[in-house]
C-alpha cells in the first residue's frame, strides 16, 4: 500500500441501515480527515482527527461519527443513513494539522448512494 | 466562517492561458491551497501560498494578496490534460480546510 486507500469503492444502501466507510494511511501522517463531496457546494469537512485518540467535528458533522483508534486507520460511520447523505465521501490526510505546510492528501473516494 | 468563491467553468484553446480566480473571506488565514480534480478522481495538490506574491511551478503559477483576499492559479501552455476541476481552499486559523466549489476548465482543440 502507498498512500491512502478507502473502501468500499462504491455502495448502495437501504435508508436507515448502518454503514462504515474505511479509510486506511500507511504514510504515518498525525492528522486525518472526512469530506464529503456533492455537486456544486465542494469539499465540505465532517470530522477531523489530528492525532491519533482524538477526534473534532466539521462543518457538517450531523449523521456521522469517527474514531482514531491508531495512527492509520479513520472509519466514518453513517449510524442510520438517509438519502441527503448520498455523495462521494474522501478521505485524506496530513503530516501534522498546523504545521508550516500541512498539504493534505487525498485518498480514491467512495460514491454512496442512500436510496 | 469561510466565503470562497471562484467562477464555475472556463473554457480555453490548447495551448493558450487561462487564469482562475478565486476570492475569500475568512476569520484567521494560514495560507492558500489549490487542487487539480479529474472527474471521478480524487483531488491532487498543485500548489500553496501563504505569504503575497507568485509561486511558479512549471506550467502552474499561483498567486496571492492577503490585503485583498483574493488568489489565481494561472495554467500556461494549456494541453488537454488539464482539463479539470481546480478547487481553491483557505486554511484558517483553526488549521482547517475551507474549499470553493471548484472551476471546471476545458480545454478544446
């Protein structure tokens, strides 16, 4: 592996069924994130971990839920999705949250759609 | 909160050069990121500004003016390859992203 990978690809799901995308970095960056993508509005940020054990919500946090259990891996949780939370999900991630740069690197994407 | 606004789309001739704008209100700023984004594809890192002035890299420049709250990424030599979209994203004093929605450019023969 180099870099980040997310899984699955792509899902379709039944509203109000739970489901858990993976993310997993084996650059060892500290800080990793959750957007979400939709047409017309961009990148917006749903949760956020800038170090492992520790999490902090985004703009759009609400639905969603995240652990950092180690350095490499960031799951996000849909606990009961619903059809506004259809979109392409990425993940991404950086060396340290602050530092001088801090470019953040993105992984493929995951298209859900909740019907 | 963050504002940032960039046009929509553009188009332009291979070869030619095409300057993308993108504006941004913000409170607190830790430098100016923009991504190249093929469809379907996840967004690639171009380049970053925190102090005024241009950064060149190649076929790519990006500019920046704190004082005016304002950036452009300017592609020269446009090929084919770089249509795209190109999102500009602010980071902010809680080092956060903030992205635009993005410019889809295309580039026609």
């Amino acid at each position: 592996i180099a870099g980040i990978t997310q899984a699955p690809t792509s899902q379709i799901l039944a509203a109000g069924r739970r489901m858990t995308l993976r993310c997993t970095q084996d650059m060892r960056h500290n800080a990793m994130y959750w957007y979400r993508q939709d047409l017309g509005l961009g990148l917006r940020l749903i949760h956020y971990s800038n170090t492992a054990g520790t999490t902090g919500k985004g703009e759009v946090p609400d639905g969603y839920s995240v652990s950092r259990a180690n350095t490499d891996d960031f799951p996000l949780t849909l606990a009961s999705a619903v059809p506004s939370q259809t979109s392409v999900y990425f993940c991404a991630s950086s060396a340290q949250a602050g530092g001088s740069t801090d470019t953040q690197y993105f992984g493929p994407g995951t298209r859900l759609t909740v019907l | 909160g963050q504002n940032i606004d960039q046009p929509t789309e553009m188009t332009a001739t291979e070869g030619a050069i095409v300057q993308i704008n993108c504006t941004y209100q913000t409170s607190g700023f830790n430098g100016l990121f923009w991504y190249q984004q093929h469809a379907g594809e996840a967004p690639t890192f171009l380049s970053y500004n925190v102090l005024d002035g241009l950064e060149e890299k190649g076929r790519f420049s990006s500019f920046l003016s704190r004082s005016k709250g304002y950036s452009y990424l300017l592609l020269k030599e446009l090929q084919m390859k770089d249509s795209a979209s190109y999102l500009c994203a602010v980071r902010d004093g809680d080092y956060k992203l903030s992205f635009g929605a993005g410019t889809t450019v295309t580039v026609r023969a």
